[in-house]
C-alpha cells in the first residue's frame, strides 16, 4: 500500500469528521462533541495520531 496515498485519503476525512462533530456539537448543544476540533486541528496540520502510535503511515524524509 503507497503511504502517500493513504496519508491523502486520510487527510480529508479527519476534517470532514471533525467538522461534522462540531456541527453536531452546536446542534445538540451536547459539549462533548466539541472534542471534533482534535481531528479536526489534526487534519489541517497533517498529523495522524494513528500513524504514530500504529508505525504503520510513516513516510522516509529524504
């Protein structure tokens, strides 16, 4: 499996899942569901706290 493509196809899904959280945050009024700016900050910055923990997503600096 290319990295790459999984570090994309990651990427966009932290945010869209994040945003969704907080969107439904704001719509229940639940404050829990503001914990969606995690992924959410976690895709703007490109980091995966899966891909540390797991090992699996790291990419060789050259």
């Amino acid at each position: 499996m290319d990295v790459n493509k999984l570090r994309a196809t990651c990427r966009p899904i932290r945010i869209v899942v994040g945003l969704a959280l907080i969107g439904y945050g704001v719509f229940s009024g639940n404050a829990w569901f503001y914990l969606g700016a995690i992924p959410l900050i976690a895709g703007i910055v490109n980091f995966c706290p899966a891909c540390i923990i797991t090992k699996k997503c790291d990419i060789e600096e050259k």
